[in-house]
C-alpha cells in the first residue's frame, strides 16, 4: 500500500481548485439510470469511488463515456444485468444508492449489502422500509437486497424517517422520481448534496421540491429526459484545507468552491481566530502567523456542523490554545484517529461520544495509520504542523475522499510526497 511521508513545520500559504463533491457525484451517478437515454455528468471527481460506481456500471453492461475533463456521458438504456455484486458493493456504501433508481425504471433490483468506513452502524433498513412503503417486496438473503416493484410500478407514498438519513433520503427520492403519484419525505435530510441530487432530477423533468427542508414533495412522471448536469463543489474537501491552512498558522484561497454551504465550518473557523473573506465562488482563511484558539464543536446533522469535519478540528484543537470539547452525535466509533494523534503527542481524551482536546504547542511526527477516510484528513493536517517526518500508512482512505491531496498541499508549499508500498 503506498504511504504517505509528510514533514511538518512549514506555513502553507497559496490557492488551489476545489473538486466537485464526492458525496453528491455518487448519487447523481446512480440517478442517471432514471433517464431514458444518454446522461452527462461533469465536474466529477477522481477519485477511486467515483471510478468503482463507473465500473460497477460496466458490470451492469453500461459502457460510459469518459472524457479529458472527467465528464462522463452514460446510456443506461444498454444495461444487461440489474445485479450489483458483493466484490464491488462491498468497498462502496453508496453503492446502495443504484437500488431505488432500478427498481423505479427496471422493476427488479439485486444489490449486494454495502461495505465502506468502519464507522458505526449506517443500517440500510431506511432505503428497504421505505420502497416497501411505494409496494416494493423486498427480501433480503445471501448478503443481497433483492427488490422487486408492483405490477404497473412503485406508487407514490408517505414516508417519515426514524431518523436522518442522507443516503436514505437520496435512494427513496430517485425511486419517488417514477412512481405513480406523489410521494412526501418527512424528517429527510438537509444537506446540500441532497439538493444537489434533486437540481439534476429536475433538471431531466423530475418534480422535486422541498429538497434542502425536512419534507421533500415529489410529484412522479412516467419518464425522465436526456440532460447535461455539473456537479456542486466538495464542501468537505474544501473545510479540511481551510484548517490545514489554520493549523500551520497560514493563508489559504479555495477557489471554485460556495461559501453558503460550509458556514458552520467557517463560523468555528473564525472562532479558532482566522480572517475569513469569501466571494461568490471562492473562500480565503488568513491566520496572519497566529496560533488557533480551541473551539468547541458538535456534530449533527446539516445546516449544523457535519460529522465529516470533526476528526480536522479534533487536530486544530490539539495545536490551538486552550481546551476545546469535540462532541460526535452521529457516528458512534468515529474517535479512532485519536489513537494515532497520541502517538504524535496530542493530548485528547476520549469520554463516551466526546473528545477533550487540550492543546500542545507542538507535535512530533510519528508512523500512524489512517482508519478511516476523513480520520485521514486529521492525521495529514496534523502531520503539516508536527516536527519532523510522519510516515502514514494506509492513505487508500484518503484517496477515496481526496482527489490529488499531495499535489495541491504540495502547491501550497507543503512537504509531503508518496512513496509505493
């Protein structure tokens, strides 16, 4: 496995390009089954999830189309097989994504139970109870959801969710899409890639609104049209280098990116003492040399602070001034990066869902290993600030988050490079 070797110590100061959202390349992908002819998506990201849903495509006899740009034109009209199988699901949560979308166009769908960050329970029985509710039967053996519609298709229905589900939310929209009559989410999730997924919905006829609230209406049609879509930038990817740049005291512009959809990151971003400016597609932190203030932070779902940003502000807190609490209310086994910060020398303790970070002036660089994708992220912006050389260990996680993380530290003046396994 490659590794990462990153010596810390240096001020990151420059701009780079933000990718487009992995989180909402990966639904927009599974929607294009939906349509009724060939689909262009842009903006994608490369990453190796993006590249395991293209080719779980070409399992299913799809033959997309990828240009230079990493836009990629898919027909679903040549699909052959509706199975999904286990040796690609399994590495992929959101491979789950391309079950509502079959069963709602096709009438049969078989997908194999998903893999993904070992990161707590993330029950798939929200997407099963919810096509249930639209007169899908359902069985679930042999590791596989196989799906099945009523004769004449899904039908519209009311469907409240026990709790919010983001890809719960995604799946039973895109089957909503094409169902006979109107379907009402209720307690759906808010975030932005949610509302990006419904944008391409409508932008190929669909009848979606209310994405972006907790009830989300959706009036079906008998078939979605051909449409060209651009993906919505990666607020995660765009958050995690506006701490990198905060916790190596330097000056960061994000470019191509929305300052609307991160404003809980950027609120606790000026609270840690950064100079925040941002413009209509870009972001700049300035922490002119300073050290970080600790912030307390806690997680829940969006517009709050996202789950996906707390492992980052756990490694601000451990280099700030002062003691911050870091609370995670979504996921109950998202403190593993704290095991690897305390070889570095981060002082973090760890009661139940909450981290109390006390901040060091200094960490000293260490061989860790990455556990999960956005633990990741912590470890590399730790290991920007540390002195000396950290080795990490397993970076396939950040890979699957991070299109070109070396080369666009590297661009603002990082030491980081990769070597092979």
């Amino acid at each position: 496995m490659d590794k990462l070797i990153i010596t810390g110590g240096v001020r990151l100061d420059g701009e780079i390009r933000i990718s487009g959202a992995k989180n909402s390349a990966l639904p927009i992908l599974a929607a294009t089954l939906l349509c009724n002819g060939p689909v262009t998506v842009a903006n994608l990201p490369h990453l190796h999830d993006i590249t395991t849903m293209i080719e779980l495509f070409g399992r299913m006899g799809i033959e997309p189309v990828i240009d230079e740009k990493l836009s990629v034109e898919i027909n679903p009209n040549t699909i052959k097989t509706l199975i999904a199988p286990y040796e690609l699901v399994k590495t992929m949560r959101a491979s789950i994504l391309v079950l509502g979308p079959m069963v709602a166009r096709f009438g049969y769908a078989e997908v194999a139970l998903p893999g993904g960050c070992a990161i707590g329970s993330r029950p798939v029985d929200l997407h099963i109870r919810g096509l249930e509710a639209m007169g899908a039967v359902i069985d679930v053996e042999g590791g596989y959801i196989k799906a099945k519609a009523p004769e004449g298709g899904l039908r519209g229905a009311n469907f409240f969710f026990d709790t919010v589900s983001v890809t719960g939310t995604e799946n039973i929209m895109m089957a909503a899409a094409l169902a006979n009559g109107r379907s009402v989410l209720q307690n759906s999730a808010r975030e932005p890639e949610v509302v990006d997924l419904a944008n391409f919905l409508n932008a190929m006829g669909a009848k979606v609104s209310g994405a972006g609230t907790d009830t989300i209406t959706i009036d079906g049609v008998k078939e979605l049209h051909p449409a060209t879509y651009r993906v919505m930038p990666d607020r995660i990817e765009t958050g995690t280098y506006l701490v990198a740049a905060a916790v190596t005291g330097g000056r960061v512009k994000v470019k191509d990116t929305d300052p609307t959809i991160l404003e809980a990151v950027l609120e606790k971003l000026k609270e840690a003492g950064a100079e925040i400016t941002t413009g209509e597609d870009w972001i700049e932190l300035n922490m002119h040399g300073k050290r970080p203030k600790a912030v307390n932070v806690r997680t829940a779902p969006y517009p709050a602070f996202p789950t996906d940003m707390q492992a980052q502000f756990i490694s601000l807190n451990a280099i700030a001034e002062g003691t911050g609490a870091v609370i995670e209310t979504i996921f109950e086994n998202r403190f593993m990066h704290v095991y690897e910060l305390h070889r570095m020398g981060a002082k973090i303790q760890v009661e139940g869902n909450t981290a109390i970070v006390t901040g060091t002036e200094t960490l000293k660089g260490a061989p860790v290993m990455a556990t999960d994708l956005r633990a990741s992220a912590s470890l590399v912006i730790s290991a920007l600030v540390a002195e000396g050389d950290t080795l990490i260990d397993r970076i396939y996680h950040i890979d699957r988050g991070y299109e070109c993380i070396e080369e666009k530290l590297q661009m603002l003046g990082a030491k980081i490079r990769r070597v092979p396994g």
